[in-house]
C-alpha cells in the first residue's frame, strides 16, 4: 500500500501529465476547489470508518500497556512517542513533537488528622494533594465554606482568615455554572485562608483531585481533597463545636518539558481545521475516560481520514491538522503554548475551526459555542449520518466552558465545533480518581464518536464557504459574557475586555 503523503504527490503529479495532453489554463488548474456536504458521502466514509476502527487495539497499548500519562515524567514521553507512530503508521503529513516548558508536579504523601474536636472523629480520614501544591505542614481550626463560591466566602468575611476551609466539590443547585476548583483556591487564598480541603460530593472512597492553580506557579497554600466520608465526619464534628486539624503534604515539582503531538493532511490553502485531545492524564488510574477516550477518538479520526484521502486520492480545501495535548491537566499548557506560538507567527488566524475532544462516549449530536449560525452546516452534515444508522440529536448546541484545550482558542475567536456524547452509567464521577479504569469506557461508543468526528471535519475541510468566522476583539468578549465565563477568566487573570 503506497503512503498517504507520496499518494497525493502521485496524484498531482498525474494531474500535471494530464493537464500537459490538452490546453493547459495555470489560473484555472490553480484554483483551490472546495465541495459541499451533499457531494461528501459523509455517511460512506463514517460508516467505512466505525467498521474498520483501531479503538480497541490503540487501548491496548495506551491504557493497558502505558497506563496513566503525566507530563514530564517517562510515562508521559512514553504516550507521546506512541502517538507520533501511530500518526506516521497511518501517514499523516509534517508529524512532530512541538515541546514546551512547564512546571512538572508528581505527588508522594498526604495525610489529614483531626488535633482538637469536641466531638471525636473516629478513623482515618481519606485524602489526596491537588496538583500544583508544594510541601506543607499546617495547622488550624477548619471552617465550613459551603461549595466555597464568590459570594459564600464574601458572606465569611474575616472568619476565613488564618483557617483550613472545607468547601463541596459541586456547585450550588441554580447557581447558573460550575466552579472549578481552581477558582475556589483562588477565592479561600486571597480571603486569608491557610489550607483547603474539597469535599466529594458522591458517597463512595473516591477523591477526585485536579490542578489547584491554573497559572504557571505553585499555590500558595496547601490544597487537598477528601472523599464522601471523610467530609460527612469532619462535618459532623463542626456541628458540635471547632475542629482543628493538621494538614501535611509533601510533593515534587520542577520546571521541565513535555511535547504536543500533531499531525497533518495538507489542503489546498493555509486555512486549518483541527481536532485535538489532551494525551495527558492524572496519576491514580489509567486515565481511560479523562481522557484516553478523547486520545482514541483523535486518533481513530486521524486514521479514518488518512485512509480515505489516500484510497480516493482526494485533497482536502483545508489542511486537517491532529493534535494531541500535554500538559492539560496541569493547566491548559501544551494547547496554550502552541497557539501563543500561531499567534508569534501571525497563523492563529489561520485555524477556521477547532473541534476538542475531551472525555468521549457514544455520540449524540453537534454543536458550536456561542454560534447559532452554524446550525444549518451542521444539519447537513447530520443528514447522511442519520440515514447511514448513526442517530443524533437534531438540536444544535450553541453553549460551553472553558478548562479544557479548546479555550486558548476560544479566547483568540477561533469558531470551536462540538461533538457531543454520552457516557455509560458507570463513568459518572469517575475522571481524576482511582477508577478511571478502561472498564468504564465505551470502546464501541468512542469509535462511533471517532466516525461522526471523521464525517464532521471531513465537511468542514471541504465545505467552499464556512458559516463560521473569527470574531474580532470586542466580539470576542461580547460572545465570552453570553457563555458566562467571564467570572472565572477575570479570577485566572485571562480577562482582556472592558
């Protein structure tokens, strides 16, 4: 089987020859071509795609063979060199390893004991360090801060400070949006707090951790999480009078580097779509659901799509460009330094759509943030996948977030497309913790996920004029405000607008 890149040179190659036989016109041979959905076979090449799918055997050796991927250390090189093969196997274009800097975090021990309380807490209480927190040794009275929000901490005032605040996981039942934790170790710090413990909010052992600061440095107080019943105890307590409580943390960090993985089908123009999905993962698991399910979806993507350019010879308008993340469960850094660098390089502009892939199941309907005007586009790309068996939602989703790989994105304008999907039962409440294990993951679910993906970009690398543009700077946070995430990106220090 000849190589997709050498196909296409062959290809035009031919076409060189051909146009030579008869009057050759150079502006007309010249002119990049796009075609519409309806000329695609969009529902051919996604059911091509979900038969022949490599999703099961990629987790094979991702999650059975390499298991969790934290960057900068061995396991994550060890992902990203698996990556870069499996991207030259099914022969992509221009494969590299793009490094960045980051601040590197491994943890070694926690522990959490109960010093004074008028009622006794009885057992052992269950708990892990945050990302990005240091070594710490403190003590201090502990203070319920209900889910620890804006408003909850303001309503504290002086009693937060010089205390360890035990804040919920969630957020309050019509508060509008989630608070990420990030946001809550950035409130209890600047209102004095000397230590916080996340609370989880689902009964069972699980303690789902994360980053505790999305910049690139250290927090400046310790920052752990607790699970279900180690909360109920300690909240128990608190109930009979003051509870004070010793904190002792000990972590690695280091400025070191790890690498994005990209890959290419070259297009007629500059313009790029990209699919991308962060490769790294957390420490306790394998990382199947956040986010080896998103990594093997990019991947059965970039499979399905090389195999087709190079069976029909055909060159997409737009260059389709694969990208696998590091970095992001530390704080976004891999996605953010590779477009920091489009943006020195005056090519940011060139990205005309992004689709993100982060925690995938079965699939069950498109979208783009913030643009209803796509939602024409995306009915037609939906037409042929209905009827080719691949049901989905006929509304299109104009809402979104950020903390995920998708935002350095979103806040340069960038149009981000959605593939929404759906997880098994039994993934809820499982990303960050000990059980993010294979068996919570829907192979077949992501393959289908992997087959609508394929079909989408295919659309939108061909598609002669995109319903999608950039906003320009003051759109930018217009658009942001209608998502309502102008709150936590004024907090993390990323707010540019007035």
């Amino acid at each position: 089987m000849i190589p997709a890149p050498i196909a296409r040179l062959l290809t035009l190659f031919v076409a060189v020859v051909l146009a030579g036989c008869g009057e050759f016109d150079p502006d007309v041979a010249g002119t990049p071509e796009g075609r519409a959905i309806e000329e695609l076979a969009l529902g051919e090449l996604a059911t091509r795609a979900l038969a022949n799918n490599e999703v099961s055997a990629n987790a094979d050796v991702l999650l059975d063979e390499i298991g969790a991927r934290i960057s900068a250390l061995p396991s994550g090189q060890e992902a990203q060199d698996f990556a870069d093969e499996r991207f030259r196997d099914y022969g992509l274009d221009n494969v590299r390893q793009e490094p960045f800097d980051l601040l590197a975090w491994d943890r070694r021990d926690a522990s959490l004991t109960v010093t004074e309380s008028v009622e006794a807490v009885s057992g052992e209480l269950n708990v892990l360090s945050l990302g990005h927190v240091g070594s710490y040794e403190v003590e201090a009275l502990l203070l319920d801060a209900g889910y620890g929000t804006a408003e909850e901490i303001e309503a504290l005032g002086d009693a937060v400070e010089g205390t360890i605040v035990l804040v919920d996981v969630g957020s309050p039942e019509g508060y509008g949006r989630g608070v990420h934790r990030t946001e809550k170790v950035t409130l209890a710090t600047e209102a004095g707090a000397v230590g916080f413990i996340q609370v989880n909010d689902r009964e069972g052992p699980l303690v789902p951790i994360g980053v505790a600061t999305l910049g690139d440095e250290p927090t400046e107080i310790p920052a752990a999480a607790i699970d279900y019943d180690s909360g109920a105890r300690l909240m128990a307590a608190l109930s009979a009078g003051d509870v004070r409580v010793r904190l002792v943390l000990d972590n690695w960090m280091e400025r070191s580097t790890a690498a994005n993985v990209l890959g290419d089908i070259l297009g007629q123009t500059d313009e790029v779509i990209l699919v991308g999905g962060h490769l790294d993962s957390w420490d306790l698991a394998v990382g199947a659901v956040d986010n080896g399910s998103g990594t093997l979806a990019v991947l059965d993507a970039a499979r399905a799509l090389a195999r087709h350019v190079e069976e029909t010879g055909e060159q997409p308008l737009r260059t389709l460009r694969f990208a696998l993340w590091m970095g992001e469960e530390l704080g976004l850094y891999g996605s953010n330094a590779h477009v920091e660098a489009m943006m020195r390089e005056q090519l940011v502009e060139g990205y005309a759509a992004v689709l993100n892939l982060d925690v995938v199941g079965d699939p069950v309907g498109f979208g783009a943030m913030a643009r209803p005007e796509a939602a024409d586009f995306m009915s037609r790309v939906r037409a042929p996948l209905d009827a080719s068996g691949f049901e989905l939602d006929e509304d299109h989703s104009t809402g979104g977030g950020i903390y995920s790989d998708h935002q350095p994105f979103l806040l340069q304008g960038v149009p981000i497309v959605t593939v929404r999907s759906r997880q098994l039962p039994e993934a809820a409440g499982v990303s960050h913790t000990t059980a993010d294990t294979r068996d919570r993951i829907d192979e077949e679910g992501i393959a289908r996920s992997a087959a609508v993906s394929a079909a989408l970009l295919w659309a939108l690398a061909n598609e002669p004029e995109l319903p999608l543009q950039s906003w320009s700077e003051e759109e930018i946070g217009v658009k942001l405000e209608e998502l309502g995430v102008r709150d936590p990106l004024e907090r993390a220090g990323d707010w540019r607008w007035d």
